[in-house]
C-alpha cells in the first residue's frame, strides 16, 4: 500500500498531466478549425501543465537520487504512464497545429 503522502503526489501528477492531454487535444481541435491562435494558445497551456507534472516527478526522482525511499505502487506508475501520454500529445499536436497552418495556407 501506497503512503497517503505519496498518493497525493502520485495524483498531483496525474491532474497535471491529465490537464496538459485535454490542452493539447483541444489544441489539435482548434487547429483542425482553423483557428490557429486557438490552438497555439491551447498548446502553450498544455506545456505549462505538463511543466507542473515535470516538476513534481523531478522532485521525486532528485528525492529518490539522494537517498529517500520512493514507494512504488500502481498510483506512481499510472501517473508517470499518464506524463508520458501527455508528452506524446503534446508533441503530436505541435506537428499536427504545424501541418493544419500549411495545409490552410495551401
């Protein structure tokens, strides 16, 4: 069983990242609208939730680098499956806001 304290950062980051997936969707949305402003604005949102994730998951490894016991649970894993989605979101839908842009300026 998780610790409460680690539960909650576990969920911190799953909120944050879960936050970042839903921006970077909306931003592909947007995009595929037509409105580009939309989506750039969407996107930058997106990785400024997606930071708060990155920083909450750098504490836990730089606590863990230094000699602090990180318990491993479904929770911590889930969330850090969950970052990883969202950082593939994110990088997608830049490419994708980029393609739609073109593909409007055509």
């Amino acid at each position: 069983m998780m610790n409460e304290e680690g539960a909650q950062v576990a969920m911190k980051i799953i909120y944050y990242a879960g936050n970042a997936k839903s921006s970077a969707l909306q931003a592909i949305d947007a995009a595929f609208s037509g409105d580009q402003d939309k989506a750039t604005a969407k996107l930058a949102e997106a990785k400024k939730q997606l930071n708060s994730a990155h920083n909450i998951q750098t504490s836990l490894m730089t606590d863990e680098m230094n000699g602090k016991m990180i318990e491993k649970s479904i929770i911590l894993i889930h969330a850090q499956d969950q970052f990883m989605a969202a950082n593939t979101e994110i990088e997608l839908g830049e490419r994708l806001i980029k393609f739609s842009a073109k593909a409007l300026n055509s």
